[in-house]
C-alpha cells in the first residue's frame, strides 16, 4: 500500500508526545512490511521542509498555530499528485474533518479528544474554538473506521454517537530496547518520585507539587524529580517555592533518552496525576524499568495502570488520597516491591510489532487489501 498519514506535528518536533510515538512506532513497522509512508505534518523552529525518518517520508508546512487552516489545502494537492491507496488521519488536537474534502479509504486514529479538559489548558475564548471543533465529530466522521488506544477513548467515542462496531481498540506497545533497567541501576539512597511527561496545566502537576508537601511531613527526605519542558513550567516553580520545597523539588528541563531510562530505574515512584490522557505509555515504561506507578483514576490512565497490581490509583484531584498513596509507597518496602513486580508482568504484555500486526489487519481491511 502507499499510506498518507495526517498527523498534528511529528516526533521531531520539541512540542511531540505520546500521540506522536504511537502513530509512528505503528508507522515505523508498516515500512518494515513493505507499505509506503508519508506522513504530512507542520514544521517547527529548525525543521526540514522534507525528510525521510526511518524510512517515513515527513512532510513539515505551516506551524502549529495555522495547520489545521493551510493542511487541506496540500493535502489535497497532493493526492492530485501521487496515488494513495490509504488515509490516516490522527486527531489529537483539532480534528481536520477531512472527509469533507478527501475521497480515500481512511482510518481515523484517536489517542485522545479533549473534551471539557481544554478549559484546564487554555483560556475560555480558545478553549470554546476547540471544543466546538470537536462536537461534529460524529456527523462528519460517521462511518469511518477508528482506531484507539484505551477503551476509556472507545468509551468517550461512543457517548459521542460513534458506533462501536466503527471502533478498534489497539493498545500501546513497548519499545525494550529502550525501556528496562539493563544496567542495572540501584535505587535512590533516599525516596525518590518522578514525574516525566511535557509541562502542561492540564497534566495537573501542580496537584503532585502541593501532595509532595504532605508527604514531606510524613517522609522529611523524600524528593521530587519533575523531567520535562513546557509553558507551565514557571508557575511550578513559583508554586514550589511558596510551599518551601525549591530544595526538596529539582526541574531538569528536557533529558536525553539514557537519562530519561536512569530516572525511571532509579526512582522509587513514578506519578502521573493529568486529568486526561489516551492512554498513559510513561506508566508502563516505568514499569518495564522496575518502578511502581501512582496515577489519576482519569481517563486513559485507569487503563495503563492495573491498580493494586502494577501501581495504585487515586480519585482525580483529591490531593490527601494522592499523598496518601505516595506514602504508602516509600514508607511500605515490601508493597513497593510487589507492586515493582506486578508492573514487570504487566509491561511484559504490550510490544509494538504485534500492535503494528493490528493495526496492519485494520489497514488492509480498510484498504480492501485483504
């Protein structure tokens, strides 16, 4: 098959996350398979016009605040130009309602939509701009087939009026050429949590900065280790120094992929406390790095944790339950380690190529390739 997938940015781009890995681990093995891959994109700071990754040709225009304007208009020049047998349209921002100007079999891929959450990430006026881009989902995209990533995404899907039948779920995979603590790394020699993801408001860190204020009383040499970049990065650290933790709180900024895999082995606890997300990948890759996960009992992330077993969940926004179940952790050795053990067996059972064979049996299928 020759493939166009429609993708927000790429993994290139410093603004890229789980959305971006997903699709292009999944793209990365259709290649393998001998299927053709182009993936369109906006351009960022620095960004070729026109690359190939890893066998992916990587189309960048526009940027990231004027791609959903100027996208359909060279999307559609270049189905003019070269035959596509296949469509991929990944929605993780706003949607680009391409079967309004697009005539291929296509796929719609979805980690997550955004829903209410918007209004936690930016001002009302913007927020309104794209949650009412998300409403006519349904109508524009009704018989489409849809492929997700958590059956929280199937759920949301069809309380939008999606059929189920339209749905396929495929779960993240693992990549364990990066992800396990090969070198075996020792713990911290004092209690460690970690958070790792991009510095957005609406990944409610703020929420595990004023907890870790509670566990300090209970567990005075704990630290806290937040690794990543982002706009909410300055609030945190205000927020930090109010509640007297600017020793006890270090901000790294961005860090190598070594480094990223040192963090995870090394800390005894990983935390993600986001108010939504697809799925949640940073918690099983710290469990295939021995570490033991507490995370929001939010969308998406009750479906990457298995609570009590590969780490513990916590009602969404109840700062004392969230410190409660961080003390448990560090202070527990014997819970600790359980919990280490179940998140091993738990990570053990995702793997991107039989991800990518999924999604593969939906793409020949969609494509009339079968």
């Amino acid at each position: 098959m020759n493939i166009l997938a429609l993708n927000w940015q790429d993994l290139k781009n410093p603004m890229s996350g789980g959305a971006e890995v997903h699709l292009e681990e999944l793209l990365r093995r259709l290649v393998r398979k001998g299927h053709t891959v182009t993936l369109f994109c906006s351009n960022f700071a620095g960004g070729a016009r026109e690359e190939t990754v890893e066998g992916i040709r990587i189309i960048r225009t526009g940027n990231r605040y004027n791609f959903n304007l100027i996208a359909p208009f060279h999307i559609r020049r270049l189905v003019r130009r070269e035959r596509f047998d296949l469509f991929l349209e990944d929605i993780n921002k706003i949607p680009f309602y391409t079967p309004w100007y697009l005539d291929l079999p296509s796929i719609v891929v979805i980690p997550h939509l955004f829903s209410t959450a918007v209004f936690e990430e930016i001002n009302f006026v913007l927020g309104s701009y794209i949650y009412l881009m998300e409403r006519p989902l349904r109508r524009v995209y009704r018989g489409k087939r849809f492929c997700v990533i958590s059956e929280s995404t199937m759920a949301d899907l069809v309380s939008r009026g999606i059929a189920e039948k339209d749905i396929t779920v495929i779960h993240c995979g693992l990549d364990r050429s990066v992800y396990g603590n090969r070198k075996g790394y020792a713990k911290y020699d004092y209690p460690s949590v970690l958070y790792l993801g991009r510095i957005k408001k609406y990944k409610s860190i703020q929420h595990l900065i004023a907890a870790f204020a509670l566990v300090r009383r209970k567990i005075p040499n704990a630290r806290l280790r937040i690794v990543g970049t982002g706009d909410y990065l300055p609030a945190l650290k205000c927020q930090a120094q109010e509640l007297h933790l600017a020793e006890a709180v270090e901000f790294t900024g961005f860090v190598s992929s070594d480094t990223k895999v040192e963090y995870m082995c090394r800390s005894h606890l990983m935390v993600y406390p986001s108010l939504r997300e697809g799925w949640g990948l940073t918690n099983i890759e710290a469990n295939s790095c021995g570490t033991a996960v507490v995370a929001a009992d939010s969308p998406g992330l009750r479906d990457s944790v298995r609570d009590g077993v590969s780490g513990l969940l916590y009602p969404y926004g109840d700062i004392e339950q969230l410190a409660d179940r961080i003390i448990v952790v560090l202070s527990d050795p014997d819970r600790r380690r359980q919990l280490e053990k179940g998140g091993l067996e738990w990570a053990a059972q995702f793997d991107w190529d039989i991800a990518a064979e999924h999604f593969l049996k939906v793409c020949l299928d969609t494509a009339g390739k079968q």
